[in-house]
C-alpha cells in the first residue's frame, strides 16, 4: 500500500470512528485550586439510570467509506472497491449496535462552609446518606 493511501485510511478512520456511538453527558463539581482540605457530609443521593448506544447509521457510512478505500488500496477499483465498501459497511452497522446500560449516582455533600456540591458515580455508591466525607485534591473519600 503507497504511504499516501495509508494516510488517508489512518485519517479516516480516526475522523469517522467517533460517529459510530454516542453518550449522555456528564457533569462534575469544579475542584477548588491550591492546596485545600474540605470537610462535610452526604445529605443524598439521587439514582439513574443511563444507556449508551451505538450508532449502526454512522457505523455503516465509517466502515463503507474505510472499506471502500481499503478494496481500492487492495483490489483495484470497481469490483474491490464494491466489495470491500459492501464489507465495511456490514462490519460497521454490527460493531457500532452494541450498548451499554448502567447506574449513576448523583451524591449531594454539604460541606462546613455550607456549600452544596453535587459528584457523580457510575454503577456503585460508595457514599450512604449520613457519611462524613473529607474532599482533597485526590477525590471524595470516607472521613
């Protein structure tokens, strides 16, 4: 394969990969800067659930277009070009199908200077309503 050709394949594939799944955003607290400690306690808690799922649309355009170049690369043009499109686009829909479904936990902390602060956690709650917490640099963590 000529330097040119794998270039654009490599290019393609990392511009056109992105589109093959999409995700639910997420939020944090911002951290304070400097060197800092602060103390508190968890007032509560808030559990969701949240599913990622994938594209088979976009997956399908990604693998026609990589396959494409791939069966021009390879094959020559015309029936290459057909069958490694055909290929792609086949891979890309079944790869890009899949999801994931899990829990997220918001945690509410009242903190001693009477801030609000809300962290997020995905598929277990390492915090109980009650717990004193302390908040560094590092994270939340049991006091």
């Amino acid at each position: 394969m000529k330097p040119n050709r794998l270039l654009v394949v490599l290019f393609l594939l990392a511009t056109l990969a992105p589109a093959c799944a999409t995700t639910s955003p997420e939020w944090g607290a911002p951290t304070p800067r400097g060197n800092w400690v602060l103390y508190g306690r968890v007032e509560n808690f808030r559990q969701s659930y949240y599913r990622d799922h994938g594209d088979p649309a976009g997956g399908a355009v990604a693998g026609a277009i990589i396959g494409g170049v791939l069966g021009t690369a390879l094959g020559g043009r015309g029936f290459g070009t057909f069958v490694g499109a055909t290929e792609g686009a086949m891979i890309g829909a079944n790869s890009s199908q899949s999801g994931y479904a899990g829990q997220k936990f918001e945690v509410y902390v009242r903190f001693d200077d009477g801030t609000l602060r809300t962290f997020v956690y995905h598929d277990q709650l390492p915090f109980r309503p009650g717990d004193y917490v302390v908040w560094t640099e590092r994270g939340l963590a049991h006091q």
